[in-house]
C-alpha cells in the first residue's frame, strides 16, 4: 500500500464482483488506499440461454441491440464462441450501451455503440434513443434480474423488445466468513458500490455473518443514481456518488468523500 495520496490510511470496502475488481483495487491503493476485496456478487449463468442463444445464431430477427453492462457484453462473446458465432454476424444490428463501460467492453469486441447516454441509467438511454426504435424489433441483453425501464418505455414507442437473460447474480462463497473476519475489528472507512445488487447483496452478507447492521461511521461511494437510491432503501445516505458513473469516477468519489 502506498504511503503517499489522498487516500493515504484509508481503508475501502470493493464489493465489486471479483473478476471486475483489479482496476478499481488498483486506483484506489494507487492514491494511497488499502482496498479489501470482498465481492458481493458473483456472475453465474441464467437457467437457460435460449433466447440469447437463437438471437446469436439469427441476427437478422433484429434491428437493434440494448446491452446493459459489461457482464452482460461477456457472456454474449461466450455464447459466440461457445457456439463458433463470428462477430462478425452481428454487425447487422444498431447498437446502444447504458454506460461507458459496456460500450468500452463492447468496442473492444468490434460493436461499436452508436448510442450511449452521458448518465448511467437505463431512462437516459430511453431518452437518448427517443423515437429511433419506433416499428423496430430491439434485442435487449441484461441480468436476469433487472429493472423494466427499458423494456416497458420502448414497447411504449412502438418497439418490439424481446429480452434475453444473459447472466445473473449470486452471492460468492467464502464472502460472509471474510465479512466476518474485516468486520470483526475496525470497520472500514468506506464502501464502494457499483451496482443495486452489490448493495442488496452487501446487506444479506452483514446479516448472514452476524451483523445487525452496517458499522457506525463507514461511508457509503456510489457509481450512480439508481445504485444510490437502492443504499438510501437500505437507510444508506451515499457519502458521494460517482460523476462519471465508472470506475475513475468512483475513484474521485471517493476522494471527496475521504480525502
């Protein structure tokens, strides 16, 4: 751990899933912070791929694709290779990313987003796309638990939205004895969250290990609005939010919140 930056001393909760969490530990111990990895959720597959699967292997039933996260950009490249689908196929559809990050994730597999909304929740897409999907047929790739904005406001448009469950979210094991364990002492001065389900996940985590409670005095750094609005659920004033709604933007949230 660096001695030096604004996070000098600080310890900082990442409950990020594990195989996302490199970067955000990383800039966090970067400006001086010790991050402690315990991941909330765990990315597991849906009960079936069928719809993703059918979409995959026939792109041509649709005019654009939604993608909501970066999870859900990987388990479609899975899919693809799984079922030896060229990408290349897929370049018939209009692309949309809700955030920065999917598009990045979706970029770097040859979609290129020609939509992405500056705010990181789903009514700034709707917004975004506007009357662009009106009498098209739109794919949207998601978790298999999520909010129905998208879905709801485009059918409202005029769209035809078939939604294929791409991945879901689970609680890891060995999370609750680890939250035992950190818990047991001093709490950390902060938790980041990048999603609902991490926040959801983070409380059944505190229950299952024994704990009432979040600690007295620990702040709360949330990606985005609709991640905030979950902790406020939960009685969880976030301490900062994220602006941009992505990792740097985490990291400069909680820098103001701690710093």
């Amino acid at each position: 751990m660096s001695q030096a930056g604004p996070l000098a001393g600080k310890r900082i909760l990442v409950t990020r899933a594990r195989h996302q969490a490199g970067q955000l530990s990383a800039e966090l111990a970067r400006l001086g912070a010790e991050a402690i990895e315990i991941p909330a959720i765990e990315i597991a597959p849906p009960d079936s791929f069928e719809v993703l699967d059918e979409a995959l292997g026939h792109p041509g039933h649709h005019d654009w694709l939604i993608v909501t996260s970066a999870n859900a950009v990987r388990a479609m490249r899975d899919r693809c290779a799984k079922l030896r689908i060229s990408p290349d196929r897929l370049y018939v559809w209009n692309v949309a990313a809700v955030g920065a990050t999917t598009a990045r994730a979706l970029d770097g597999w040859g979609l290129q987003p020609s939509v992405t909304p500056r705010e990181y929740v789903a009514e700034s897409l709707v917004e975004t796309l506007g009357d662009r999907t009106r009498g098209k047929r739109v794919l949207i790739v998601r978790a298999v638990v999520a909010r129905d904005v998208i879905p709801e406001a485009l059918r409202k448009h005029g769209a035809e939205v078939a939604i294929a469950e791409a991945y879901r979210t689970v609680i890891p094991e060995g999370s609750v004895k680890r939250i035992a364990e950190v818990f047991a002492g001093a709490a950390p001065d902060a938790a980041t969250f990048t999603s609902s389900s991490t926040v959801t996940n983070f409380f059944q985590l505190l229950r299952a290990a024994g704990f009432e409670d979040r600690p007295e005095g620990m702040r709360a750094i949330s990606i985005g609005p609709i991640t905030s609005q979950t902790l406020r659920d939960h009685g969880w004033e976030p301490a900062a939010e994220a602006d941009p709604h992505d990792v740097a933007g985490l990291v400069a949230a909680a820098v103001r919140a701690l710093a």
